[in-house]
C-alpha cells in the first residue's frame, strides 16, 4: 500500500467518554487522544470524525456543537450520522455511507484509509465494507466488543487491535506508509 491518507475516528469510547453519549460541552479526551490526533496529522495524514449521534435526533445536541468540538480537537472533518436508532438511513454505522461521502468531498481512495473505533459490530463491518484498514481499540465498547459481543461481527478481523488511541495511532504509523513518508 502506498500513501495512507485518511484516519477515521470513532468519538464515543475511542477518543474520550464513556462508550455512552455524554454532550460535547462535556465531553473529555482520553489521556494521550489529544497527541495522537497531533501525531496523525503531523504524518500529513487528514484526521475525520466518523460517528453515529442519535441523540441529535431527539434534540439533545445539535450536529454544530459536535462539529465545533472536533474542529477544537483539530480534526479535519466530522462525519456525523444524527438520524435515531430505528430510522433507516445510508450513513449510520455499521453502513458505511459516512465514509463514502468523505472520500466523494475529499477524493479519497479509502483503501488508503482506516478507521479506528471501539465498537466492533458498528465500526469494523463499515470499514471492512470499502476495504479500510481497521483497528480495533479496548477502550469504551472495546473489550466487550472482543468478548460477549464478537458473535455479532465475528466474520470480520480486526487488523490490529490497541489497548487505547495512541497504541493504535503507534501501530498504524509503524505498520503502514503514508503520504509524508
């Protein structure tokens, strides 16, 4: 594989929170998230936020808020999915209509990109559907993801799995070329 150019995150339990939907005026970062953003993007590599945000639909936030707090963190893009749990729609994971419109926007090949997620039923079927790396992290969902929930993707593997965000961030950037390599 040459030129790596995007990284998908996750938010809930991949970057910071609880795996749970905490409000963006509340929301933290993981210890260390906020320099593995840094790391991505000094790899000259683009960081998105890819998440699924029902709550949005109900009225609980709104897709501005969240968009504010990812440009804070400094990622390039948020791809926010903000339909509710029983609507039937293109974008929510484990679809991967989310990753389709930042690769029409950003002209990506998205086998030059990976997403990192804490939910294996949501996040890793939406990669391994447009051929993504995909990388698995412990934190939020993650350790049930690997345990009492892997009957529900365990047609899919992981290609690495991290203890947390910056493992991962570690792994991809070591393990994979990238445009500024």
């Amino acid at each position: 594989m040459t030129g790596m150019q995007a990284v998908f995150l996750d938010r809930d339990g991949t970057i910071g929170g609880t795996g749970h939907f905490i409000h963006p005026k509340h929301f933290r970062l993981y210890e260390g998230a906020q320099e593995a953003i840094f790391q991505l993007k000094e790899a000259g590599l683009k960081v998105f936020a890819f998440t699924n945000q029902h709550r949005i639909s109900r009225g609980e936030a709104t897709i501005e808020e969240f968009t504010k707090q990812f440009q804070q963190f400094g990622f390039d893009d948020a791809f926010i999915c903000p339909h509710g749990i029983n609507e039937d729609c293109e974008c929510k994971k484990p679809k991967p209509g989310m990753l389709f419109e930042a690769a029409r926007k950003y002209g990506l090949d998205l086998t030059k990109c990976a997403v990192i997620g804490d939910v294996g039923e949501a996040d890793m079927p939406a990669a391994h559907r447009v051929g993504a790396i995909k990388i698995l992290v412990r934190t939020g969902w993650g350790e049930s993801s690997l345990k009492e929930y892997r009957h529900k993707w365990e047609d899919i593997e992981p290609d690495y799995i991290a203890n947390n965000l910056g493992d991962a961030v570690n792994w991809l950037l070591n393990h994979h070329s990238w445009k500024g390599k």
